[in-house]
C-alpha cells in the first residue's frame, strides 16, 4: 500500500475529501519553492503535485508555462526536482508526492535510474501526460513494479469505448480534467463534473480527483462534493509569480485546502 493509498484511506475514515495541490518544482529558484512544498501539508494539502519543468509544456496554459521558464532559469532539473522530494521526504513521512511532467526529461535521464532514483526520494506517483496508453510498456508498467502508482487523466472526451483503455493499468487516484484546454483556461462547473465522476469511479474502483478550472474555496468546495477531492495548480502559481512571500500564497493554500475539506 502506497502513501497515497494510506492517505485516501484515512480521509475516507475521516469522512472528508482530498485537497491536491501542484507547484512547479523551482518556481521561482530552488530554495523558494523548498520552503512552500515544505508549508503545503500545514496549510491542509494532503497530496503534493511537484511539477517537473520542461522546455514544450504542451498541455500547460500560460501561468505554468511561464512557471516552468521560470523554473529552467533558474537552473532546475530533474536531479534537482528529486532532490526537492528527498529533502522534504527527510521532514515528512506520510504526504504523499506526485511528479507532474512529461516524458522527454525522464526517458533522458533512463527510465530504470529514474524509478530507482525517484523511489529511493520518496516519490510514490508519477503524472505523465504524454504518455498514452498505448506505451504503458515505456514507463507506467516499471513504475507499477518499482512500487510508484501511474496516475492516468481522464477527459470529458474520453468515451466509454477510451475509457477501459485508461484505466486498464491506472492506479492510486484517476485524475479526472474538467474541462477541454489546457490548464488555467477556464472554470470547472460541479454539475458537468459529477456524472463524469460517478462513471470513472464505477469502471476503475478508484479515487477521482478533479483538476483545471478550481480557483477559489468555493469551488473547491463544490466540486469536492461530487468528487473523492480537489486539485489546485494554476491558482497557486500565480499567487506565487504575484512575488508574494511564501507565508501568504500558503494562507491563500489553506483557504482552498478547508474549502475542499468542508465538501
């Protein structure tokens, strides 16, 4: 059993949602972003999403786009992204970390080394949004044996014929995308998502998170009623690019992360 396992099991007996969020690994420099993965699990985040930057963010709208610019300049990579989860796995057991990316930077640095690397950090998911599942051979299926979960996005485009196929090697959460775009582009809506929601847990046996389109209490509030939890990215990124001490995006985290709780 994974930490993201132990964790939703926990918030099931405790009757409440889960509250994601997602930072950009260096964003704005190492030490920065540290100290605010380091706040997350005070503010009342119970899964952490490390964004791993990349040079062609394809799915990402501006704000992480410009995250991850931001994120590069400054001179982080991948060792260093893993780095970021070793050091905060030496302060924190049980919150589960997500590296968020895509494939090019792993499949660079070798697939084996990274999952032994990865594993050895405390990473226990990995969010991977170009990888179809067509090439689950390439990554998700080592993750699976190396102990980490393969988290899969679900769309309001995947059909009942695509969705068997998602699911086929998922595991840990279903991160269900609430709407069409990119990220930060538009605003989710709970009436749209909750039938959505009821359909993916049917088929995977899964907890479904809802991300895109959360960016306020309220609305994590809302859609953590029709789902298994909430996550938050480009909200808090731009809080973040606002040049706001660390302090205060993570009072801005925590107002989320009680909306998302009190569903």
């Amino acid at each position: 059993m994974t930490r993201i396992n132990q964790t939703f099991k926990k918030l099931k007996s405790e009757g409440k949602k889960a509250f994601v969020s997602y930072i950009m690994a260096g964003d704005p420099d190492f030490e920065t972003s540290l100290e605010l993965v380091m706040g997350l699990p005070a503010a009342g985040v119970d899964i952490i999403e490390l964004g791993l930057p990349f040079t062609d963010p394809m799915a990402d709208g501006p704000t992480i786009q410009l995250a991850g610019g931001r994120s590069l300049e400054s001179g982080m990579t991948l060792v260093k992204t893993l780095e970021m989860a070793k050091r905060f796995r030496e302060k924190d057991d049980s919150t589960p970390i997500v590296i968020m990316g895509y494939y090019n930077p792993i499949y660079s640095y070798g697939v084996e080394q990274f999952l032994v690397d990865a594993k050895s950090a405390g990473v226990d998911g990995l969010i991977v949004v170009d990888l179809p599942p067509e090439e689950d051979d390439e990554l998700c299926i080592p993750a699976q044996a190396a102990g980490i979960n393969f988290i899969r996005l679900a769309t309001p485009t995947t059909d009942e014929h695509r969705l068997p196929k998602v699911l086929q090697n998922t595991s840990g959460f279903v991160y269900y995308v609430s709407i069409t775009g990119i990220t930060g582009a538009a605003e989710a809506q709970a009436t749209d998502v909750g039938p959505e929601v009821a359909r993916i847990q049917t088929n995977s046996g899964l907890p479904v998170v809802v991300g895109f389109g959360i960016n306020t209490p309220e609305k994590a509030k809302a859609i953590a009623e029709v789902a298994d939890g909430a996550v938050v990215g480009s909200a808090i990124v731009s809080e973040l690019a606002k040049g706001k001490p660390v302090a205060d995006v993570l009072a801005f985290v925590k107002t989320l992360a009680d909306g998302a709780h009190s569903a």
